[in-house]
C-alpha cells in the first residue's frame, strides 16, 4: 500500500466521522456546510480563474452563478431540516448514494480497466460507470423501511438517477479541471485533492435526490 493510498484512506475516515457528527449535531451541519461551501466556491473560482483569465464578464457569470446555486442548496438544507427534520434521511441517502457511486466507479475501474468512458477524464472507465451503479443499489435494502411512501421499484430508478447525477458533475468538474490545465482543485485534503474534488458528484446529487424522494 502507497502512501498516497494510504493518505486517501485516512482522509475518507475523517470525512466520514465528519459525516455521522453532521448528521447527529445541528451546529456542526451548520459549521460544516458554511465552510465546505465556502472553500468549493473558492476552488471553483480558482478553476474559471485560470480558464477565463482574460474574459472578465464570463469570469462573472460563472463566479456569481456558482456562488447562488451553492448558497441555495446550503440554505436550502438547512431551512429543510429545521422545518421537516423526517427529511433528512433524504439527504443522507443522496450523500450515501454519490459517495457509494465514487468507490464503486474506482473498486470497478480498478479491477476491471476496460474502455474508456470519455475523453474528459481519461481515467473513467465504463466498467467503472457499472460499478457506481452496482455500489448505489447495495444502499436500497438498507433504506427501504427508513424512506417512507417508496416501493421498491421507485426507490431503485431513483437511485439510477442519483448515480447518474453524481457521475455527471463528477464529469463536469473534471471537464473544467482539464480547461484550467490541473489535476486537482487544491491540495486541502491529503490523498484527494481539494474539497470541490470531493462533493464535484454531491452538489449536483443531493437537489436531484431531494426532488425525487420527496415528489416522485
């Protein structure tokens, strides 16, 4: 095991401790989602930076509409979760889901290699893209009972979906991470890159989750 690995494994045990407190202790939710906004809209920035470098009006544009859509869903999260806190679990699956989706493209893209998924991050593969899928589905036994008013059958196109979503803003952001020339968005989290290299999938998954569970 390299210590790069071993750097990833570390930081994914810490994140996910940071997870369970989110979910148990509201001024850490708060803290927490304030902060992580904050520094993904930096990294974003950083990212248009380098793209639009001599463009100041499309700088804008995307610097004022990252700034909304990520203020939205943190606000929306919060305004939700006090109101409706049964809600929660819908978040939480749609967390659950986007980071199953994560381990599972890399454990199939791994073992399986196989054809490229596109040319914007030479590193997908398509057997990783089945594998996010087939990690998802692994939650649905576990929340059938906790997400009320959803069969089965719901559940799981949902969570195709979900998967979906994620790996699409997972695409996206790679895509404007190979137009600013970087591997990475910063160098914040040890064996990750930087917090937006972390939720590129979940900022995109967890609006797309909360709509279906709560209206489909």
């Amino acid at each position: 095991m390299n210590l790069e690995f071993k750097k990833r494994i570390i930081t994914s045990l810490i994140l996910l401790t940071l997870l369970v407190f989110m979910y148990f202790y509201s001024f850490i939710l708060i803290i927490s989602l304030i902060i992580i906004a904050v520094i993904s809209w930096i990294e974003f920035y950083g990212l248009i930076s380098k793209i639009f470098n001599k463009n100041n009006i499309l700088r804008f544009i995307f610097k004022s509409f990252s700034m909304i859509y990520l203020s939205l869903i943190v606000f929306g999260l919060l305004y939700i979760i006090s109101s409706k806190p049964e809600l929660k679990i819908f978040f939480v699956y749609s967390i659950l889901v986007s980071i199953a989706s994560d381990v599972g493209g890399l454990v199939f893209g791994k073992l399986f290699k196989g054809r490229r998924l596109t040319k914007i991050s030479p590193k997908k593969t398509i057997w990783g893209s089945v594998g996010s899928f087939i990690f998802s589905f692994l939650l649905i036994p576990f929340f059938l009972d906790l997400i009320f008013n959803h069969e089965i059958i719901s559940l799981f196109i949902i969570t195709i979906f979900i998967s979906l979503t994620t790996q699409l803003g997972d695409l996206f952001i790679s895509f404007i991470k190979r137009k600013a020339k970087v591997k990475n968005t910063s160098d914040l989290l040890p064996g990750h890159g930087g917090v937006l290299d972390r939720i590129d999938g979940i900022i995109f998954a967890i609006p797309i989750g909360y709509l279906l569970l709560n209206y489909f």
